[in-house]
C-alpha cells in the first residue's frame, strides 16, 4: 500500500508488520485503523493524513476486509469505534456491520426496482 505523506507510509508499515492475525486484507484493514486512530488523535478529524487513511480504507480492493473487520466476533463496539463504522458506512453506502446478502435467486432486473 502506497501513501503520499512519508510519515503515513512509515507508521502504515510498521503497523502492518505488528499484525500478524487474519488474512493479508484483514491485517491491512487492522493497520489503517490502527494508524487512523492514531493520527486522528493527534491532528483532528479534518487532517490531510486522516483523509488519506480514510481514502485507504474505502479502496474497493479492501471492501471485502472492512465489512470482516466489523463483522467478525468481539468486534470493539466503544464510541470511537462505532463512530468510525458509521463513517465509513455512510461514505461507502453500505452498513459494513451488516452481512452483505447473498441471493440464492436471480439477479433482480433493473426495471423490477
């Protein structure tokens, strides 16, 4: 994963390489929230650093990893938690808590809707 602020890029892989559980996806969605949480801390909600992890976070190669992040079991469900959730669920258009639905039919057809 490729950052445009050094410093990101530094904590990012230091973070990735700390954890060591899951799958490659999941330990990349563990260390963005870890940095996240970090530097949200540190500089604000607003930070041009937050943005970028967020930007992370929402890259539709690690969707499948967030909705596990905050699926799996014993997931963390204090405020600042549950606050982020609900960010990237409204930026991602989707409740990334909830498991996403499988049909066993066909797909619905456009005009059906």
């Amino acid at each position: 994963m490729k950052f445009t602020d050094a410093l990101l890029q530094k904590c990012y892989e230091q973070s990735f390489a700390d954890t060591k559980d899951g799958s490659e996806v999941l330990r990349q969605v563990h260390a963005l929230i870890r940095v996240y949480d970090w530097f949200q801390m540190l500089e604000g909600q607003h930070s041009s650093r937050v943005h970028e992890l967020i930007g992370h976070l929402l890259l539709p190669e690690l969707r499948a990893g967030l909705r596990e992040w905050y699926q799996r079991p014993g997931a963390k469900t204090d405020s600042a938690t549950v606050e982020l959730r609900t960010q990237l669920s409204r930026l991602a258009g989707e409740q990334l808590e909830t498991p996403a639905e499988i049909s066993t039919t066909e797909p619905m057809n456009p005009s059906d809707r």
